[in-house]
C-alpha cells in the first residue's frame, strides 16, 4: 500500500509540465548594469561626490544584485510550487529539513548551489530533475519512515 | 548605575543607534504626510481640542476616518505628541519612532529569553536596529507597527513570566491593546494566541479556572470590535481575497510569495510606501545568516526556540487573506524573526568549530558586505526615495498650503482639485482647521469654510476672487500665481487666481 502510494505520489510530481524560470542569468546580469547605472546615477545630487557615486553605483554592486535575483528565482515557493505541485513542494521541504536534523550539510550545500545551473546557461532541465528526485526522496522518507 | 552601564554598554549603543536612525529627519523624510497620516494626525487634534473625532463622535473607539473605520489605538497615541509638539509632521511620526526604538529593545528581552546569549540577543536587537523593514514602518505612523510592538512586548512578558498567572494576564493586556491597533490584528492575534495555546498546552491548562480572568481582559478589549462589528468587517472586505475568483489558490500564491527570497533580500514591496526602491526588506548579507539560524534553530531541537519556527510559518497568514501580495506592512507580523534567526547565525559562525583564520575572514567579509548594504540602503532612503516616491505620499499638499496660509485672506473662495485624493484632510491638517468649527460640517469632504474641492471642473459659486488649485495638466485660470514641485522635481500643482 505505501509502496503504490510512493509511486503514485512520485509520478504526480514527476510528470506535471515543466514552469519556467524567468530569464536571468550570466548574460542579462550584465547587460543590465548600463542601464542601471544611468537609471541610479541620474537619480543623484549633481554635486554629489564622484567617489561615493562610484561606491554606491558600481558595477560589481549591480552585478551582484542581479546574480541575487537570478539566484533567489530558484527559490521562489510559488515557482517550486508550479514545478513540483503541492505535495513534491512539502516533499522538498521534508527533503531539507531532514538533511537538516541528520546533519548531512554536503546535501544542503548541493541544494543552495543549484540555482547556479541556469545562472551559467546550463539546461534549466537538469535543475528541475534535480529538484524533483530531492522531492521524491523527501515524500519516501513521509511514508516510509 | 555604572554597573549597569558597563554592563549594558553594547545594548544602549544599539539603543542610540536605533534613536539615531529613526529620529534624524524624522519629518522631512518621508518626504510628505500620506492621506492615512494626515487623517490619523487630524482626528487625535481633534480629539485634543474637543474629545470628538472629525465627525463629532466622542472619544469613538474606532475612527471612521476615510469610511474604513481604523482602530482606536491608529489616533490615540498620537494625542499626546500633537500636544506637546504641535500639529506637523514630525509630531505624528514621533509615536512610531518611539515604538520602534521600543521594538528594538524588547527583540533583546525576547531573544535573551529564548537563547540564554547575550550575544544573540545583541545581534537580533543590533540587526532590528538597522532593518530597512522595521524602519521603514517606524518613520512613519502606521498602526501596523503598533500592533506588532504590542504583540512583541506581550510574548517577551509570557516568556519571562510564563509559570505565573501574570505572565498570561500581560499577554492578554498587551494583545488586547495590539488587536485594537490595526486591522490585521484581528486575524493575526487570534491565530498567535491560538498557536502559543496549543504549544504550551499542558503549561496553560494547569491554570484551571484562574484562566477565566486573562480571559475576561481580552474579552473586554475585543469589545470594541464585538460591538461595532459590522464596521470592524469593512476594512476587511474591500482589500480580502474572498471576493477573488479562486480564493484558496490566492491565498496560497499570496502565502508563498512571502517567503520569496527575492522580495525579502533584492525586490522589496513594490507599493512605494513600504520599501526603497533597489533594496528587499532584508540585507542581502542576512541570508546566508538567516539560512544558518534556521537550520541551527530546526537541528538543536530546543522547544522554546521551535516557537520562532511555528510563528515563521504563521506569519505570513494574516497577509496572504488580502491583496496584493507580498506586502510588507501586512506581513510586519515577521518582525522581529529574521533579525533574531540571522544573530542566531552570527552566533554559528562564531561557535563553529574552524580555525580562527577562516572564522576572522567569514567576519570580516560579513563586516564589509554588511557595510556596503547598510551605506547603500542609508543613499537610497536618503538621497534617491524621496525623489522616486514622492507621488506615493502626495507630496505637494504641504507646499500648497503653505502658499494659501500666507495669502489665504485675499480670496474669497479656496479651491482645490481632489485629482489626487483627500485634498480636505490635508487642508485641515495643514491649515490647523478649527476641529470644533470642522464638526459642524455635514459634507465636509466636498467644502468648508472658504474651501472646496472639485474633481474634474469647478465653476465660481462665491461672488470675489477665487484662489484655485489643480494639477498642471488640469484647466485653470490663466493668471498662474505659483508652481508647485514636489520632491522628485516634477511640477505637480499650478496656484491660480480668478479675476473678480
């Protein structure tokens, strides 16, 4: 019985359409620092300090918040929610609170790194594969143990 | 007292600080008093002066203020600082700054409790200090913030006094005031009693029928919203998400999003009032600190701070049961968990067992992403907010009326245009008008006294030249006397007279 549950609940999560992310990544991080930076300098003193302009607007600055947004996609519970459906999204959580409690960090390292597969371009479907096996474990781990 | 000093050093620098970044431009910054503020602010002068809010009722424990029937706790506490500062902006913000000062130590109190550390409780007080979430709500009056000081104060004092019957009576006391604060409160008080029921069960039970009395103090402050409840429910109703075509599904999306990581740490709200522009709610610094504590919080097992883990999960409630969503000032009801869950984090790193080499360069990067943020957030609340928000708080008004106070004896009749909502609180509120002539009023919305308010064309009623007031792009008489500009450099009232 638990065993035809498992499959069941598996097969829910692995086989509903795919939710895309949205674009963002390496590229769009860049090409949105010029515009930023005229949009944020512009807002500006015109006697402000140059030095403090370059501090507060700045490449590396804007860069980094646009790797934050691309990042933090992955990890919006409405997309994970779309992508895995209410029961993968509690098995997900399931998944890292018990990586959690048994201490295994190596697991939690891999999950906070995978927002990265479509920051560098790589195919968002190894991403959501990834997701949805973390799911699955986490649904056998409800029923099981 | 110095023992007390040394002792508390670090927490009454945390204290000034808190002071400091609450105070300083406390009146000019945000750049104007929103229509909620204006009204809040009007009705405790009126309440001053006559004991009636703007519509003649007497000491009402709810406003009707713009028909959406506020708590009594959203004017009350702003009384006293009207009558020792005046009626200005400064004036109406000081009780929020004050709460939020207020927020900052009890975030302490609550986290040495549940942690036994000074250390992090230092951190959740410090990280609460420089929030631009709790700022943000504590720059400027909104009842929210009240709320959640009340609820803060009333858990730190069941958790110091949880074995007595007191300790219930102090929470009933101060969640009694929060439910008579803002809206929110009456889902969001429920719920947390609810849950802190259930999660000391056993403690509570064992208090048997001396429950009845923290029980009548909470009944007796629900009465204002017991006997007005049909008014109570209209706030409700028109921001709920009953009303949506899939309710559930909505009140799900909304849950969610508030736990997006991208409207805590890069986006923010989006509603202009509750957050700056280019920033979250939290520091970016804060996650990988906030990761760490919650994972540290789930893995120690301790039941007292598992608390901190149910009220996360309850926290965005409230929020999700209205739209939009995610909304910062709804989902204040977090406040102070991040805060308390990051020192939870700086107190993992500095326990962790790695060389000291390793642990100093983890600080100092912290220290330096954490500096970066922080100046980052100070330029953009002071330099960029006012001139991208200045809409949102209907800045503008306050110059108008300063122009009509200084000429307002040469015309025989003021008129203002309502394009952008309210024009006759902010005339009241700026104007200091008379509340005792005011209440006399029956339609005061639409005139009174010299003044009226029109919406898309007015025509002379009053022999006499008439001072008229519209938006730039609005027809108006041809002899323009004065161009107003608000904040953000755009040209937002034209000031013309007609002839005779």
């Amino acid at each position: 019985m638990k065993l035809i549950l498992l499959i069941i609940l598996s097969l829910i999560v692995l086989s509903v359409p795919k939710a895309s992310l949205p674009i963002c990544n390496i590229d769009t991080a860049k090409q949105a620092i010029p515009p930023r930076i005229f949009a944020e300098i512009a807002i500006d003193d015109n006697d402000q300090n140059v030095i403090f302009t370059r501090i507060v607007h700045n490449k590396t600055g804007i860069f980094m918040s646009e790797f934050s947004r691309c990042y933090f996609d992955v990890f919006d519970f409405n997309y994970l929610y779309r992508q895995l459906t209410i029961v993968g999204l509690l098995g997900l959580l399931l998944f890292v609170y018990k990586a959690v409690t048994l201490k295994r960090f190596s697991i939690i390292i891999i999950f906070l790194l995978l927002p990265l597969i479509p920051f560098f371009l790589l195919p968002e479907v190894i991403l959501i594969l990834v997701l949805k096996i973390f799911a699955v474990i986490g649904i056998l781990y409800f029923i099981f143990l | 007292m110095k023992y007390f000093l040394s002792k508390n050093f670090w927490l009454l620098v945390i204290i000034v600080l808190a002071f400091v970044l609450r105070f300083y431009q406390l009146g000019l910054n945000p750049p104007h008093l929103n229509w909620d503020e204006a009204s809040n602010a009007y009705n405790a002068y009126s309440i001053l002066k006559t004991g009636n809010d703007e519509y003649g009722n007497f000491m009402p424990t709810l406003f009707k203020s713009f028909g959406d029937y506020n708590m009594a706790l959203s004017v009350y506490p702003i009384v006293p600082s009207i009558a020792i500062f005046g009626l200005n902006q400064f004036a109406v913000r000081l009780p929020s700054a004050l709460f939020g000062i207020v927020f900052v130590i009890f975030t302490y109190l609550l986290a040495l409790k549940l942690f036994k550390s000074r250390f992090i409780a230092l951190f959740a007080a410090f990280f609460i200090a420089i929030s631009p979430w709790h700022l943000q709500f504590s720059r400027y009056d909104h009842e929210a913030n009240f709320m959640q000081t009340f609820i803060l104060i009333g858990l730190t004092a069941y958790f110091y006094l949880n074995k007595k019957i007191t300790g219930l009576l102090a929470l009933m006391l101060f969640f009694g005031l929060a439910l008579n604060s803002y809206h929110g409160a009456k889902v969001w008080v429920p719920l947390l009693l609810l849950f802190l029921f259930i999660f000391d069960f056993k403690k509570i039970i064992k208090f048997k029928f001396k429950l009845l009395l923290p029980a009548f103090v909470f009944l007796f402050f629900a009465l204002p919203i017991i006997l007005n409840f049909q008014n109570s429910l209209i706030r409700g109703q028109s921001v709920g998400i009953a009303g949506q075509k899939q309710p559930l599904l909505t009140f799900f999306s909304g849950y969610l999003s508030h736990y997006n990581p991208n409207f805590l740490f890069t986006n923010g709200d989006s509603i202009g009032r509750h957050a700056v522009s280019g920033m979250g709610e939290l520091y970016i610094f804060e996650f990988p600190l906030i990761v760490l504590g919650i994972v540290s919080v789930i893995a120690s097992g301790q039941r007292r701070q598992k608390f901190l883990l149910g009220w996360l999960l309850l926290a965005a409630i409230p929020a999700a049961l209205a739209t939009p969503t995610p909304h910062a000032l709804r989902a204040i009801t977090f406040l102070p968990l991040w805060e308390i869950f990051a020192a939870v984090g700086v107190y993992c790193i500095k326990n962790a067992k790695i060389s000291l080499v390793v642990k100093t360069a983890i600080f100092i990067c912290f220290i330096l992403i954490g500096l970066y943020n922080f100046i980052t957030y100070l330029h953009l609340y002071y330099s960029h907010y006012p001139r991208q928000r200045a809409v949102d708080w209907q800045d503008g008004h306050r110059q108008v009326f300063e122009y009509i106070k200084k000429h307002e004896k040469e015309y025989s009749s003021i008129a203002i245009s309502s394009y952008y909502g309210h024009p006759y609180i902010f005339t009241l509120f700026y104007m200091a008008y008379d509340p005792k002539t005011y209440q006399g009023n029956k339609n005061g919305q639409n005139g009174f006294g010299k003044f009226e308010f029109f919406s898309d064309t007015w025509s002379k009623t009053v022999p006499g030249t008439a001072l008229v007031v519209t938006p730039f792009w609005q027809a108006h008489p041809p002899k323009v006397l004065e161009q107003v500009y608000s904040s953000d450099r755009d040209l937002r009232f034209i000031i013309s007279k007609t002839e005779q």
